[in-house]
C-alpha cells in the first residue's frame, strides 16, 4: 500500500526528525511504500546573525533528510495547494509528534487534519499528538471543523492518553487506540548510531533556557564529580561543555551513553528510556508536561518529574534511585505489539 505521509520532519529539531525516520521506518517493515508529503510549515523569521550560527546544524539536518528522507512528495504551500492536486496514494497517515496542535501548524492545520483529496481514500493517524491537555478553537481551525474532518478518518490513534481523552470528550470519537511514539517501537538504532560508548558524564538537553537550571547542574555534577555536558544548544555556559553542532546521530549517542540525564524535551525522555539511562525529566513549558507524564504513567515510572525551581539534593536522589528498567521494557515489549498491532491493521476497505 503507497502511503502519504504528513509529520514534520523538516524543522532542524532531534525529536521530530527521529520520529519522522522512525515512523517512515516502521511503515515500510510492516511492507508499506511510504512518501513524505512536501508539506512543510514555514520557520519563524530570525536575524541574518542567528541564521549564521545556526547554519552549520542545519547543514547536518539537511545532510539526515538527504540520506533518509529519499520519497518525498513535490512541495506544497498550502492547504489550498494540496486540495487541488493532492498527494496520489492509496492512504494519508498523519503523526506522530504534535501534529494536531494548531499552535504549531497555524493555518496548515487543516491539512494536518487531512482535509483535501478525494474522500474515499482511507484516511488514519498513527500516534499523533495535541500536544496539551485542552484543545481551544482559534482563528485557523475550530472544534467543529475538526469533528467533521476526524469523521473521515478510518483507523484512529493517538500518542497521549489526554488525547484519547480529547477524542472522546471533545470530538465524539468512539473508536481510537493509544500507541507509542514511533521512536519507541525499535530498540535501538544502532543503524544510525553504531555501537554507544559510555561517557561518564551528566547529559543535559534543555529546549527552554534558564538560568536558574543550569546553576542547579553545575551543583549536582559538582556533587556527583561528573563532567557536565550540554546538547542540542549553541548557548555556551561556564563550567559546562557544549556540545554544537550536534548530529541527529550524535545526539542520540550523547544521551544514550550518559551517566545521568537531565531534560525537558519528550524526545529526550523517550532516548533516555530506549537506553535504560538515569535520568530526571525539569518541567520547562508547564503546558506540554501532559505528554512526557503520559509516557511516564503508562511505563509506571511517573516519578521522575521535578520543577522548574527544583532543589539540587532532590534531583540527585531522583538520579541514584534506579529506574526498574527491567520492567519497563516489559510494558515496552507488550505496547510494541499493541502498536504494531494497529500499524497492521490499516489495510484498505
């Protein structure tokens, strides 16, 4: 079956480029064709020296998508642009990530929705996200408008339980399953990555920037006499390494040979719990918590959760009480088949 796909993979950002591979590649293991829709929501507008610093990590995402991302569609500008000539193939797939977030997508949120081409094509999401707890209608789309496109939809699912919870309450959906993130249903990628070395050392992966937050790891690496590095950010600290431009490879490799990790990313968690790391999740955006305490409740392990402000002494404990990882790869095990389940599933009727 020829799939079109709408995620986002276009960003220079670790986690919606590993979840667009990994979501490619579970598709095509499963004996689908999967092309990438050219569908791609315009980078916000930044200063000529910012593009510069930035410009040797795009370099190395664009280097990712030229290798990985082969089947990709022509590109489309708009929603409008995809109505009148869209994607030819046998099913739209959107997820994961938070595809369903209009804060995101603006007004490319219907497209993520689906809302073009021919009707009786088989229409399903795999995972995808809200990205919240609430939906709230906006200028670009409303509750309404997406009932009627969800209405489309044959298979169903999505990545938080929130998102269940959105589907049933809000939009009436019945019939609509709970799946991994993509990330999560491989082992490893060690297709990517080679074998991990371990690096003794305390991995940080902060997308929201504080000051207070970095201060508080000096003390915890200074307490635990571990080196601490930062990843994923050109922001130079004193006392901690930086580590810019970083690969897509090179980031997964830094989080999964770390000693400790400290994050506020979902993708972070999610490579963090793949390689059995100790690590401790700093709320950043309290807004998008839901999603990282969603996968943590579903692995049993919602515990690992600070505060902004969190005391240093309280994040080292969290470190050095060992996550019960031989259970949680259990569930992982049983949510894999779960998902791959589903994936199955999606057949044309």
């Amino acid at each position: 079956m020829k799939i079109a796909l709408l995620t986002y993979f276009a960003a220079d950002n670790y986690g919606a480029t590993l979840q667009a591979y990994a979501t490619i590649k579970a598709f095509e293991q499963c004996g689908h064709e999967v092309e990438l829709v050219n569908f791609v929501i315009p980078e916000p507008p930044r200063s000529k020296a910012k593009n510069l610093l930035l410009y040797p990590k795009h370099l190395k995402f664009k280097r990712f998508r030229k290798v990985y991302f082969k089947h990709l569609s022509r590109r489309y500008y708009s929603v409008e642009d995809l109505r009148q000539s869209p994607p030819i193939a046998d099913c739209y797939l959107v997820g994961s990530d938070q595809t369903w977030n209009p804060e995101i997508s603006k007004h490319m949120a219907p497209g993520f929705f689906l809302d073009f081409g021919d009707e009786n094509i088989l229409r399903a999401s795999y995972a995808a996200s809200f990205g919240k707890e609430d939906w709230e209608d906006t200028q670009w789309i409303s509750s309404e408008e997406v009932k009627q496109m969800l209405d489309k939809f044959i298979y169903l699912s999505v990545r938080e339980s929130s998102g269940m919870k959105l589907l049933k309450d809000r939009f009436g959906v019945k019939n609509a399953f709970q799946v991994l993130d993509p990330v999560l249903l491989f082992d490893n990628y060690i297709e990517l990555t080679g074998k991990i070395k371990r690096s003794n050392e305390l991995v940080l992966y902060k997308l929201y920037d504080s000051s207070s937050f970095y201060s508080q790891c000096r003390e915890i690496g200074k307490k635990l006499s571990l080196p601490i590095r930062s990843i994923g950010s050109i922001r130079r600290i004193r006392g901690i390494k930086c580590t810019y431009p970083e690969s897509i490879e090179g980031w997964i490799r830094r989080i999964a040979g770390a000693e400790y990790v400290i994050t506020d990313s979902f993708h972070g968690t999610v490579v963090s719990i793949l390689y059995g790391r100790q690590f401790v999740v700093s709320v950043g955006n309290p807004k998008l918590i839901t999603r990282i305490m969603s996968l943590l409740e579903l692995l049993g392990i919602p515990d690992r959760v600070v505060g902004e402000g969190f005391d240093a002494g309280n994040v080292i404990a969290k470190l050095l009480q060992p996550i019960d990882y031989e259970g949680v790869h259990e569930k992982l095990v049983e949510l894999r088949e779960d998902s791959f389940r589903f994936i199955n599933s999606i057949v044309p009727i």
